[in-house]
C-alpha cells in the first residue's frame, strides 16, 4: 500500500506541472539555459539554474560557484601553476564526456560559553559529487545522473549538529556536520522539459537543495545556524528518495512540487521507504525578477505537509513559510524569512529571521549577519532568539576561512543563562 501511495503521489505531480508547462507560452523557452553563463561570470556565488532546481548548497549549484575566480586579485597563487593540470582534466571530462566532477573537505570546530553537555564541537566532512550529462548535452531538454557520497566524521563527543541543543537552545548550530560515516546523499535523474522551462528529479534526493531557496542558505560557504538556513519551521526529511517538479509559467514566476519519504535516512542502507508510505509533501509558487535571478531576487511562498510517523512517533505537521530577498547592486543581499507549524515535527513553531549579506569581489570574500526570533513547541516555553555574524575570507580560489559567532538568547532547555556564546572557526578546501 505504501508503495501505491508513493507511486500515485509522484504521478500526480509530474503530470500536473507537466501540464501547467505545456500549457506555459512558448516565448522565451532558451532563456534559463542562455542566461546561465552571464549570471555565472557576474556573480561568483551563482547557483545552477536546471529549470528552478538548485541552490547554491546543490550539487549543480557548489561546482558553479567554485568554478567561479576568486577575484581579480587572489590573496595566494601558489596552487595555480600546481593544480593546472587538475584543472585541465576536470574541464576534459566537461567539454568532452559531459561529467563536472568536485570534492571538497570541511573542517568545522565550535565553542559555546556555556553547556548543560560538552562545550565544544569538532567535525570534518569529506564530500565527492558531480553531475554526468548523459542526454541532450547542450539542449535545453538535457538529462543528467546528479551523485554525491559524503563521509561525515566528528573528533569530539558532541559533533557541531547537537551542540546547540547542549546548550539549552531549539537552535541547530552547525549543520550538518554530525557522526554519520558514510553516507549516500544524491543519486537521482535530473530531466529538462519544455525548451528548459522545467525540470523533474527523482531518486535519492535532498529536498533542501531545491525547497525554500535564497541566496545564503549554503552551510558550506554561508551561515552555519540552521535559522538562518533551511527555514526550521518545515518539517524536511533526511535525504532519501524523492521526486519534484519545477516549472516556469513565465520569466518571472515559478513554481516547485513534490514529495520524499518523511523517515528518510542515507545512514541506514536497510531501510525501506515503501514499508509505511509515510510522506513529506511540499508546493513552493516564487516570484523573481528574471530566470538567472532565481535565488538573488526571489520572493516565494512555501506550503508542506508531513505525514504522521508511526514508528517515530511524530503526529501529522503541516506549516507555511515566506522568503523575500533582492541583491542590490550585486553586491549587498538583505533578506527577510519568516515559517509557522503544527503538529510537532519541525523544531520551531513560529520562526522570524532578518539580515544581511555582503560580497567583496576583490577577493571573493563574504560577510553576513542575521537576526533571528523562534517559538519552540511547547507550554510556557520562552521565545528564543539567534544572531549570527561571520566572515568568510578566500585566501585561494580553493581555500576558505571563516570565523563566526553566534548569541543564543533565551535557551530554552538551559533557563539560568540569558545569552550563549558560540565561536566558530569553518575551514573549506575545495577541488
């Protein structure tokens, strides 16, 4: 019966959107494809734009971003004459095969002033992904497999994803940096549709890459607090299996469907998604003011609903969220975001979040602060409030630093503390 259901709900979607596509004018059919490589060469933080799939944090969307220059003035040039050939090889297996392949390492160590457990974390991450364009390379209707296989491995007891919850706080601190081992996190198909006004995925998916979208929601190379990433009012799963459409009415609007198994987990190689047919839905309608701008100038509204897990003992959620961000001059990125839910499966009830991004071309460097307001589920609970301020410096086109701090306020679980500090220091070597 769950696979039924499963089936069924992925048959719904793709022949909804498919036909709200078809239905869509044909004018300007070419334009997400065509427009790609500009928004690329003027922003360095361009995301992959396959037919409204995509962040910044997706497979498509982290190769983009660092095949981007540093700057016109990098601080180190050391590795450039070392990793040509690299580099050459890698654009061999682009130009000729279709296949963009990457690998990255992240260390992440925190620090809070004050636990109820450990008081620091520390964590790597070693990350292999790539996307192989296997059909219609160069067409806008291009079929390509997306992979990437992690290996998340802490160094301390407490890893960087539960120390926010050891100092008291609903607040993830440090996604997703955890004790995980080896984990499959992307193996799904990836086709375009209607001259490349749509997209579908399906297979091993992570619904974040492509759900609730703005331009500093990488935990790689932007904010670490999950506050001020994946809005902490939805319910999303673990990556497992999945399948989304995404469709383009018009140049400024788009629309994102879907659904992935709400007890998803890339840990557990046994387990079986049709056991219980127990979903994670979502439908996203956004605004932005044209294609190549679909995470930089965005507004969207975004509804979801999770299936009650019975073996999890999670009750049947369903909430909405509200994003709003304009790059102003390619450079400053203020953002407003804003979630409400029920049921109990998302971390935060109602969550409020207001910021800032700043992007120096010089170097490539980064620099954001957020502000942020949580309900946590609960009776006479205190709201909890999060800021985050960092720096990211590019000190080679491979190699990021980035210092951070965090203020957690009014920690729910850790009542004789008005105010947590928590340091971190992010280093990121990318190939």
């Amino acid at each position: 019966m769950g696979r039924g259901r499963l089936a069924r709900r992925i048959g719904a979607v793709l022949i909804g959107m498919a036909s709200a596509c078809f239905a869509a004018p044909a004018a300007g059919a070419d334009e997400v494809d065509d427009t790609d490589t500009a928004a690329a060469e003027a922003d360095p933080t361009a995301a992959d734009r396959s037919g409204g799939f995509g962040g910044p944090s997706s497979v498509g969307g982290q190769i983009e971003e660092d095949a981007q220059p540093s700057g016109p003035r990098p601080r180190i040039c050391a590795f450039d004459g070392v990793l040509r050939g690299y580099y050459d090889w890698k654009s061999y297996l682009d130009s000729c095969k279709g296949l963009q392949i990457a690998a990255d390492y992240t260390f992440l160590h925190q620090r809070v002033t004050d636990s109820l457990g450990d008081e620091e974390a520390t964590a790597g991450m070693f990350r292999f992904y790539g996307t192989w364009t296997a059909l219609g390379r160069g067409h806008p209707n291009s079929g390509a497999l997306v992979f990437k296989v992690e290996n998340r491995h802490t160094f301390t007891d407490t890893a960087p994803l539960n120390l926010g919850f050891a100092a008291g706080q609903s607040s993830v601190t440090g996604p997703p940096f955890s004790d995980a081992g080896w984990i499959l996190t992307n193996l799904y198909w990836r086709q375009r549709f209607c001259g490349g006004k749509g997209a579908f995925v399906v297979g091993v998916v992570d619904v974040t890459d492509y759900l609730d979208l703005y331009g500093l929601i990488n935990p790689w190379t932007a904010f670490q607090n999950l506050n001020f990433l994946t809005n902490p009012t939805i319910a999303s799963p673990n990556q497992g299996l999945g399948a989304a459409v995404a469709v383009r009415p018009d140049p400024n609007t788009y629309v994102i469907a879907g659904v992935a198994d709400a007890n998803a987990d890339p840990a557990d190689a046994n387990a079986d998604v049709f056991d219980d047919g127990e979903l994670f839905s979502h439908f996203e309608w956004g605004w932005n003011s044209a294609p190549e701008r679909f995470i930089f100038d965005n507004v969207h509204l975004t509804l979801w609903h999770a299936d009650r897990r019975e073996a999890a003992g999670v009750p049947q959620s369903y909430g909405a969220a509200f994003s709003a961000a304009k790059f102003v001059g390619d450079c400053y990125m203020p953002f407003f975001r804003a979630g409400w839910s029920t049921g109990g499966a998302s971390l935060l009830r109602a969550h409020a979040a207001v910021g800032i991004g700043r992007y120096f071309y010089r170097h490539g460097d980064l620099a954001a602060i957020g502000l942020s307001w949580g309900r946590p589920f609960g009776d006479d609970v205190n709201d909890e409030y999060v800021s985050e301020i960092f720096y990211r410096f590019q000190v080679t086109k491979e190699l990021a630093i980035t210092p951070s701090l965090q203020l957690l306020v009014n920690p729910t679980n850790n009542p004789d503390e008005d105010v947590v500090g928590l340091f971190g220091l992010r280093i990121r070597l990318a190939l």
